[in-house]
C-alpha cells in the first residue's frame, strides 16, 4: 500500500483518536481456490480413487456422449427445436448428478439435459423443452430435478431458497445449481451467492467454465483471477478443478455437497472445460474461435482421460468396453425411436395451468380457442 | 356478484388503521399455517418502514419473519426456491419503484412455474407492494405499478382500499396457491374505519369488486389510492344533481367484468379513476372491456381520470399529477347529458 500515508506521529498535544476496532469478518486464507484446477486422473492420487466409481463414471461418460451426439442429430432431422450439446463437458454433468444423493434437488441450465437424464430422468422428458412441445417435459418432484432454466443464472437463487426451506424444515437436502461462465456475470449470480452465504444454505455452485459465452470468450466475461476467486468475496470456499476429469469433478463436489449436508453452507465450484461444439446447433463457432484451439482440447478428452487411467490399472476389459457402447447405443435406439413419433397435444392445455382455477376472461378466450379447432376439424 | 359492503356491526368496533389490518392478517396467516414465511429488507426487528411486519420477528422468531439481504430479486428468487419445496413465502418490496429488481424473476418464472411444470410446482408467493403516491415521498417512492404486473399473464393483482378489505384480500392472497401481487395504497396505510381486530371480518376471496356507493347517473371504476378520492367525489357531485356509482375492483387479475358491466349498463355511463399513468394504464383496458361488452347501454364514451403520462412528479408538485375531485367532475360533466349541446 505505497499511497496509504503512514500513521502520522505525535505531535504537540493533538490527538487524533483511533478508529473503532475493526478486523476481518472472515478469514479469507481457507477460503481461496488452488492455483491450479485439482485433477485427480494421470496424477498419483488417482490411484487411491474407487475403480467401482471409476467404472460408473466412464459408463455414464460413454452413455452421456452418445446422448449428445443423439441430440444433435435429431435437431438436423427437424426433431428438436434446437440443442445445446455439452460434447466435452460430460464429466461435468455426470460428476453433479453422481455427486447427489436422491432426496438432493438438481437445478440444471438449458445445457444440462444430461445431467438430469445421468439422475435418471426419461431423455425424451429431458428434451421436451428443446422439442417445443411443452416447457418443461416432467414433474419436478419426481427426480427432484428443477424444470431447466434459460434465463441465465435465474435458478441459482431457486436453489438457495429451496436449500434453506429444507433446512428450516429440519430435511439435510442439499442444492446443486448449475450455471456456466457467462452466466457468472449476471445480477442473480451475485444475489444467490450472498444469500446462500449469508444463510449458510446448504447448496453447491457448479460453474462449467466451458470457455465461451456463445461466442463471448472468459477474458471479456470477467477480470477475476479465477471464476473460483469470486467465492471468497462472499465469504464460502472456491474451488477450482478440472473440469474433464470425471474423477476430479466428483471428487470436488461430492465433497461440498457433503460440507453443505454437515451444515458447513455453500462452495463455489468453477470447473474448467471446454464447449467442442458450437453454442447451439444453429451457431457458427467458426466466426469467433479457431479449429486448433479445439482440437487442443479434443486432445483432452473426458472419456479418453478416464478410459486411459481404467486401462493403465487393467480395470476395463473389451467386454466391459462393449458393454458400455451397448448401454448407450441403446439409449440412442430408444431416443431416436421416441423422437420419430409426433408428440400427440392438446392445445387446450395452454390454458389449463395459467392459474389454478381459470379465470372468466381466460374461460372465454379457451372458448374461442376450442371453436376455432372445431371450425378447422370440420374442414 | 354485485355486493354492497356490509356496514359492519357495532359491537367491540373501534377505529383501526389500515396498517394494523395488514399486520393483523400477517401475524394470523403466520399463526394460522406453520409453511408462511413473512421475508424482506427491515421486516424484522424494525417492523418494516411502514411497521407493518411489527412484532412479528419477536412473536415468530427469525425463521419466520426473516431481515434479508439488501437485494429485491435475490429476495424474489429465493422465495420461488421456498415455494418450491412447499413453503408459503410472503415477500415485502419496500416501495414500489424498488420492486424492479425483482423483474426478471417475477415474469420469468413466478408467472410461470405452475404453466410450465403443467400444474406440478405451484408458487403460492404474496408479493406485498407499498404503492402510489400522495405521501410526499421523494423521487422512485410513489409509483403506480400495476400495469407492468397486470400485463403478466399468471399473477393475481390485488389491491384493497378499505381496513377491512386490507385484510380480508391479505389472508385470501396468502392462502392461494397462486402467485399474487398485493399492492398497499401507502396513503391508506393511515386511514382509519370501524373494524374489529378481535374479530375480523370472513376472508374475502379474490376476484370480486364491490358497489361502495350506488347511483344512477355515472359509474366511476377505481381501486386502491383513488376509492376515497371518488367517494369525495360522488358527495360533491350531489349539488350537480348527479347520482355517481363508485365500483373498487379491488383486484385488476381476475378483472369483475360481471360487477362493473352490471353497474355500467344500469347507469350507461363510465369513467375510469386511477393515479397510475393512462397511456396503456389497467384504465385503457377497462374502458376498452367496458366497451366491448356494454357499448349499446352507452350514452357517453367511457372516459379516464388518470396520471399524467410523465414520470412521477417531485412531492411538490405531485399534487397537480394526482387525479383529484375536480378533475373527476369534470370528466363527468363531459359524459354527454341530457341538455349538452
């Protein structure tokens, strides 16, 4: 601080009077993110790793890839409105569904179909929204997994509320909110975060620092010296870990997720990744980003990482290999084969959950609605 | 539908302010129903800037009437997480102009979330809304919102402009299971009635106006801030030989349409009363479904009384922006009489 003046020193009979006491609120040293992101696979801490999760997250990564690959398919087939891929960030999304128990509540973006079919939903429930058939596809409640959220950053502080309802009602629920880098720079970010700290809520962050927002680099996104760095301003920990490490990523969060159970509150998550594919189907990365740049990410590939690390230690065999491309292109069988049949709707539905009774002025317009139908049935 | 409110009994009645009715239905929702969470900024040990949650932190505890961050769509947000895991929040915005913030999070996905899940995640979330102006506040303190939430398809917009209606629409908004922006005419917060706090009136349900004065000559349609104004005027409109029916819709989301159109087509004349700017203000749709429905009872157009279309005036002057008995005359001396040339 070479500006601050020093103390001034006694002089004559003036004397200033001190300042109330102050001190720092929180100690910020337990708080700062490693410097480097945490990677478990190709270090010497991977051995210690489980092989039983080690298998289940290559298992789900295989099975997660096909289902983007799928996806992105049928948006070219006129199937889906459009898609979101999350090819290259799959270790991210199957890492935060593993990490949850079931009572736990998944609050993914519009990018994190995966994560919420990795918890089990149907991938045609998933995908209703991108399809455009309805918004969201299933009941919540069901999978605890919140409808997916578009406005970016707009779930984060579901998520806390949710979190500290479950506390106030005696449930050790946890949150996990997922958001990516962009949405990072958004109001709600910042307004959740405080108030999870603030309530100590029992919530995890997950930010997939996928390196774009749409085509917006991290550089012109933020100044912080890691998205992570932003936790300690809040007064929670930022962890930093690499985001194509499926190992890593569990790790991590299933470590906060537990911090946030045992009421230690909330954690920052920032997982470096990569977007491989464009923003959506119809974007054009290639205004905006160079091929080599990718590739030098395809070179780190999340299943190739894990499928590296399980055959160094002998762990996959070809059969346990097979049987996992199996499992997913089943999946892809099944997704294609549903996505083919046209969704059967009823256009009265638009008016049915407006309110809980319907109102007069909405009675009349379901009316109209209903005899413009049968005007165009008759002919 | 058409009521007349009830002149309430006499027995134990004493004069009571609107803002003691607000922190009656409060703390007997919050008594009533262990899932109602009163949250906001000062809504705890300071009672809120207008005292309205006074009391309640002390009575409650800190879980159920909770001080939060400074921070209108975090406090939004938040509460839609609550609601989603079975909570009833009830949030304050400290003023009217502050609700902004908290935007994107109402539209977006208060309004929507019982439409977009198909019904299976309801909002039961009150939104409580000092509104309007006539207080001296200075500037972003006075503003009349109620178009921006009316326009929402979703939200129930509710508003009182009597003791016991303030209230009544309190408890019957807490208790719905859908979202519901309820807006407190902060110049009523001090009016007083004859009302009973030890034994309040039966909750109304929302969606219905009330006749507060009949007549035969004009209907005047208000709600909120501008019921008293227009009861003013239907007393001095006497001396003009005019007979003026006062309708409060007390809730804009759902619109009466049956209340106000009865009143409409017996008197055949219509003027909407409201402080809120009239350039795509609730009185552009009412006159436009006071038309639509009752145009051969007519014998005027239906006319508006509202604010200037201007940002709200600095306390010195707002008394010129505010619709006042005058002007709400003169708009019924335009309403075509007999004898007009």
């Amino acid at each position: 601080m070479k500006n601050q003046s020093p103390v001034m020193e006694q002089r004559g009979s003036y004397r200033p009077s001190p300042p109330p006491a102050w001190k720092p609120r929180t100690d910020p040293a337990p708080l700062l993110p490693d410097a480097r992101p945490y990677r478990v696979l190709g270090t010497e801490s991977a051995a210690k790793a489980d092989p039983a999760l080690l298998l289940e997250l290559y298992e789900q990564l295989v099975r997660g890839r096909r289902y983007n690959t799928q996806a992105t398919a049928l948006t070219r087939q006129g199937r889906l409105a459009v898609y979101p891929s999350s090819t290259g960030q799959e270790a991210c999304e199957v890492a935060a569904a593993l990490a949850l128990e079931e009572r736990d509540w998944l609050f993914p973006s519009y990018r994190d179909t995966l994560a919420a079919v990795a918890r089990g939903l149907d991938p045609v429930q998933a995908l209703t929204l991108l399809r455009g058939d309805w918004h969201t596809g299933y009941d919540p409640h069901e999978h605890r997994i919140a409808p997916l959220c578009t406005p970016l950053a707009t779930q984060l502080p579901h998520a806390v509320g949710l979190a500290h309802a479950a506390r106030l009602k005696g449930d050790d629920v946890v949150a996990l909110a997922m958001v990516g880098d962009g949405g990072t720079s958004e109001g709600d970010f910042h307004e959740a975060l405080n108030f999870a700290a603030v309530w100590k809520a029992p919530v995890v962050f997950l930010v997939q620092n996928n390196g774009f927002a749409i085509s917006v680099p991290l550089a012109k996104q933020t100044a912080a010296p890691s998205l992570a760095h932003k936790a300690v301003g809040y007064g929670m920990p930022g962890r930093l870990v690499d985001g194509n490490d499926a190992a890593a990523a569990h790790d991590v969060l299933t470590e906060a997720v537990c911090r946030a159970r045992e009421g230690g509150g909330p954690t920052l998550v920032e997982a470096v990744t990569y977007r491989i594919e464009a923003h959506t189907n119809a974007d054009d990365a290639t205004r905006y980003r160079r091929d080599t740049e990718v590739e030098t990410w395809r070179a780190h590939d999340p299943i190739a990482l894990l499928e590296g690390e399980l055959t160094e230690r002998g762990l996959l065999d070809d059969a346990r290999r097979q049987g996992a491309k199996d499992a997913a292109e089943a999946l892809a069988a099944d997704l294609r084969e549903r996505m083919n049949q046209d969704p059967v709707l009823d256009p009265m539905d638009l008016f049915t959950h407006v309110y809980a009774e319907q109102t007069t002025q909405l009675r009349e317009q379901a009316a109209q609605l209903r005899a413009e139908l049968e005007a165009e049935a008759e002919r | 539908m058409t009521t007349v409110a009830d002149k309430p009994s006499t027995t134990a009645v004493k004069p009571a302010s609107m803002a003691q009715a607000l922190q009656r239905a409060l703390r007997d929702s919050l008594a009533a129903d262990p899932s109602v969470h009163v949250m906001g900024e000062d809504v705890g040990p300071l009672g809120g800037v207008f005292r309205i949650t006074d009391g309640l932190t002390k009575e409650f505890g800190e879980d159920r009437c909770t001080d939060t961050p400074l921070a209108e769509a975090g406090i939004l947000g938040t509460a839609v997480g609550m609601a989603m895991y079975g909570l009833r929040p009830v949030v304050e915005m400290q003023f009217d102009a502050f609700a902004y913030p908290a935007f994107e999070q109402l539209i977006s996905h208060v309004a929507r979330m019982r439409n977009r899940t198909k019904g299976a995640m309801p909002l039961p979330i009150t939104i409580r809304v000092p509104y309007g102006g006539g207080i001296g506040g200075v500037e972003h303190h006075s503003d009349s919102s109620e178009a921006y939430y009316m326009a929402t398809p979703g939200l129930h917009v509710v508003t009182p402009a009597t003791v016991a209606d303030a209230y009544g629409l309190l408890r019957a908004s807490i208790a719905s299971d859908d979202p519901v922006v309820f807006l407190e005419p902060k110049r009523l917060y001090w009016s007083k009635d004859s009302w009973n706090p030890d034994a309040p009136a039966s909750v109304e349900p929302i969606g219905r106006a009330v006749v507060r004065r009949t007549g035969r000559s004009a209907t005047l349609i208000t709600y909120g801030p501008s019921v008293p104004v227009c009861l003013e005027a239907a007393e001095a409109a006497r001396e003009e030989g005019w007979e003026l029916e006062v309708v409060d819709l007390r809730s804009l989301v759902p619109f009466d349409d049956a209340t106000v159109c009865d009143s409409v087509r017996r008197t055949g004349r219509a003027v909407v009363v409201h402080e809120s700017g009239g350039f795509g203000g609730p009185g552009s749709e009412i006159a436009a479904r006071v038309t639509e429905r009752c145009f051969h009872h007519l014998e005027a157009p239906v006319l508006r009384v509202a604010g200037f279309d201007i940002p709200y005036p600095p306390p010195m002057l707002e008394r010129h922006h505010l619709p006042g008995v005058d002007r709400i005359l003169d708009a019924v001396a335009r309403l075509q009489w007999e004898g007009d040339s």
